[in-house]
C-alpha cells in the first residue's frame, strides 16, 4: 500500500512538472489587446496599427486595437497600468510620457510599466496651412519676427510637441501662441479647418493633406532630408543643429512575467526584420528602430534624464 502511494505521488509530481512547461508555452492564448492612449488619424494610432495588423503571424494571436486618448496620452496609460499583469494588455509610449512625468500631468513614469522594444523612430514637421501669408521657412520667419505673437502653433500641452516647437521657437527668436489638441491627428485636423496658423506633425498624420493641396510641410526635424519628402529642408539646413523625432515602444503593466515579455519581445524583433512591415512603416513615414529589452530600458532612462533638464521649457 506503501509502495502504492509513493509510486502515485511520485506519478503526480511528474505530471505537475510536465505540466508546468506546456503551461508557460501556451502564452497567449487568446488575443493581446493593445492600448493606443491618443486619438484615432494620428502618428501614434497610424504607426501602432501596423504593428497590430501584421504582428499575427509571429505572436500566434489577433492584437486588437483600442484607442484611449485623453490628458496627453496619460489616461489610456493610466488604464493600461492598472491592468492585470498576465501579458494580455500591452501599450505604447513615446517621449510624451516622460514629458508629462516632468511636469506634473501625470503621477506616472516609464518605469511604471515593462518596456518590451522600441519600435518606430517618427522625425516630426513643422506644418501650416497652403493659404498661410508664407510659402517656405524662411517667409515664416520673417513673418513671424514681424507679427510677434499673432501666430498660433498647435501642440500636445506639456508635451513633446509642446517642447519640439519651443525649441524652434528659440533657435529662430520667433515667438508664437501655444494652442493644446490631444494627439497629432486632432491639430491637424484643426489646422486643415482653418483653426490654426502652424502645427507640429508628421507624415503619417499630414501628408495626404500635403498632396492634396490643403498643408504644406515648412521644414522637418529630420536630421536628413526625408525619401517621402525630399524637397522639404531640414531645420539643420535652415540654420539650427535640431534633431526633432518621435520614439514610440511597446510597453506591459508592471510585473509580468519574464518569460511573457520574452515572448512578445521575440515577436516584435521578428516582426521588425519583416519587409512588409518595414514597408508600412517607411510608407507611413517612420523608420523602423528596433531595440530590445534592455536597450529600450537603458534609452528610456537616459531620455528621461534629458527631458527632466529641459523641463522648464514647456511647464505649463
């Protein structure tokens, strides 16, 4: 009878043992839904879309989309980082996150999540409307040193954009009125309705108003002129050493399992080497930037010491 137990306990422990490994590789099971804390139309939505439509085939399952804008991109983080850490949330942030950290609008940090990998590197575009009095840079500067404070600049209040056209601000000693939309697709959809003079955006939220006749790209914080848009000079070319970009990277809630973040990290670097993807990515105006775990962290923090020295430019 002895024998008997020890033969079945020892029968159990076997099965809990091979058990336990199936478990851990059946991650995920079912879809992982994706975060998306900004507005449908923008840069962050267009670009996260691509990544949710064409990660499948590496990951195994479906990465819905929801949109939760609100608050400088902090409310649908807010969501995410209350969401169980079971690796079936993730969500996106960029150097608007560590802005926002700097300057009150949120209690949050990066370090409140899990970086997984950074994805996509965006250079931004300082953008105006085809009917402006200015048809290049240089007529917006001139102008614009005419009519000291006439000219209205939409951005994310306290936010990267925020600190991106204050910085061109100050190296061109222009001075413009700083108007707040959440997202780049809502202040490119106000500058196309006439509600704004300038805006800060991007290709992938701007330029089907571009050649379509309704904006015009006046120069981008691209450190090189970009293949999509070759004739618009970079803000290096126009006299001022600026590296304007956007940097967007998945992110989990804190504390999930190591080996979940392994797995969708594995899936986002296969996913990055895809050229299809890479494709969609260029098309829409990014460049794909891969980093890693520990890369990603290691870039966050250093950002994060960056955004906090210049803090004061953009406090509300």
């Amino acid at each position: 009878m002895a024998l008997f137990s020890r033969l079945a306990a020892g029968a159990g422990l076997a099965a809990a043992l091979l058990a336990h490994p199936a478990s851990a590789q059946e991650y995920p099971e079912r879809p992982v839904e994706f975060i998306v804390p900004w507005s449908p139309g923008g840069g962050s939505d267009t670009l996260m879309r691509i990544i949710a439509n064409n990660v499948s085939p590496y990951l195994g399952v479906e990465m819905p989309v929801i949109n939760m804008p609100g608050v400088g991109g902090t409310v649908g983080l807010k969501e995410a980082s209350r969401r169980d850490a079971d690796g079936y949330t993730i969500s996106q942030v960029h150097e608007g996150l560590l802005a926002a950290t700097e300057t009150g609008l949120t209690d949050l940090s990066w370090d409140d999540f899990e970086p997984i990998a950074l994805l996509t590197s965006s250079p931004q575009y300082l953008v105006t409307g085809s009917d402006a009095p200015y048809e290049t840079f240089e007529g917006l500067v001139e102008y614009a040193q005419a009519n000291p404070g006439e000219l209205t600049i939409g951005v994310t209040l306290g936010g990267v954009p925020h600190l991106h056209a204050a910085m061109i601000a100050d190296a061109f000693d222009l001075d413009w009125k700083y108007v707040g939309y959440e997202g780049t697709g809502e202040r490119i959809r106000a500058l196309v309705g006439g509600n704004l003079d300038l805006a800060i955006g991007d290709i992938a939220s701007s330029l089907q108003f571009v050649e379509n006749g309704d904006l015009v790209f006046l120069a981008t914080g691209a450190t090189e002129r970009m293949e999509q848009t070759p004739d618009v000079p970079t803000l290096t070319e126009l006299g001022a050493e600026l590296d304007l970009a956007i940097t967007r990277g998945i992110v989990m809630p804190k504390g999930a399992s190591e080996d979940r973040q392994a797995t969708l990290e594995a899936a986002l670097r296969e996913l990055s080497e895809d050229e299809t993807f890479v494709e969609q990515i260029n098309n829409a105006g990014a460049e794909v930037a891969f980093r890693g775990q520990d890369e990603y962290t290691t870039y966050l923090s250093n950002l994060s010491d960056t955004v906090q020295r210049l803090a004061e430019v953009i406090a509300p």
